[in-house]
C-alpha cells in the first residue's frame, strides 16, 4: 500500500491506496471526482486528461503513488464562482455533443493555451488540431471542438 498525499483542486487529501492505483482510479474512486472520465485501456483517448502541476497529463498513465506531493487540478477544479473561459467556449460554440470526451478536451485545451501564450505563439487552427491528436471525441464533433479552443484564447 502507498501513503497518497496530494494537493487535488486546491484541497489537500490523503489516502491509503494500493501500489498500483493508477491517478485516475484515485480521483474517480477514492476522490469521487467522477467528471475525469476513462474512455479506454490503452492510453488514446484523453478523456481522462487532468493537469499535474499545471500540465496536462492522462490521468491514466500515471500512478496516484507518482503524484504525490503534487498539485492536481480537475475539471471540477476549474469553475470559479462562473465557469472558467474554456468551459463558456465550449458551451457557447456547440463544443459538445454527448459530453464523454468533454473534460479532456477542456483540460487540454487549457493546457495548450497556457503554453503558447507563454510562448508568444499564435495557436492557429492546424496547431489546434495538431495538439488535439491525443484526445479523441467519439461524437466526431471536431469543428466546433477547434472552435471553442479558438474561441477561449482570446478570452484566456
Ligand atoms: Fe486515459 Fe483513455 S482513459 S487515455
Ligand atoms: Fe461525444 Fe466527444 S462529444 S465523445
């Protein structure tokens, strides 16, 4: 068993749980952060993505024991008082369809915002598309997906 400590959406949490706990088992079984979904076993999907110290990683590819000590945001994390900039985009572009892919595809879109603002680089449409190859929507709703992100960084 491992002695799991970490900062989750702003909240420190402590769990005993077994070695192998993957991160998005303890955010969804132990945390009952259910909005983290887990859309396969084979690391391609990105429905699970959440972001480890700002970054967004596949909560599912990372053991819980691994983050200790780390922050965790997920995307019941990110709505303050409203709904975060990437949220409302998505909302306000038809960004969704069933909803399943959703949280990683916000968390993600999150994430490459973030990192080409600090870049000084222009997050163009095939650079979306580009960044968005590890987050798969069954829904096919990639336009207005591409959209939404577009959409948030000028709001960002
Ligand atoms: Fe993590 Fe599919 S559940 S990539
Ligand atoms: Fe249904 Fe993307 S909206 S999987």
């Amino acid at each position: 068993m491992a002695n799991v400590e970490m900062k989750v959406n702003g909240r420190a949490v402590r769990r005993d749980v077994p070695d192998a706990t993957l991160l998005s088992e303890f955010l969804r079984e132990e945390l009952r952060l259910t909005g983290t979904h887990v859309g396969c076993d084979t690391s391609q999907c990105g429905a699970c993505v959440v972001h480890i110290d700002g970054k967004a990683v596949k909560s599912c590819t990372a053991l819980a024991a691994s983050c200790a000590g780390s922050e965790v945001t997920t995307v019941e994390g990110l709505a303050n008082g409203e709904l975060h900039p990437m949220q409302a985009a998505f909302k306000d572009n038809h960004g969704l369809q069933c909803g399943f892919c959703t949280p990683g595809m916000i968390m993600s879109g999150i994430d490459m915002v973030t990192r080409y603002k600090a870049a000084g680089r222009e997050l163009t449409e095939e650079a979306i598309r580009h960044e968005l190859e590890g987050n798969i929507c069954r829904c096919t709703g990639y336009h207005n997906i591409v959209k939404s992100i577009q959409d948030a960084a000028t709001k960002m």
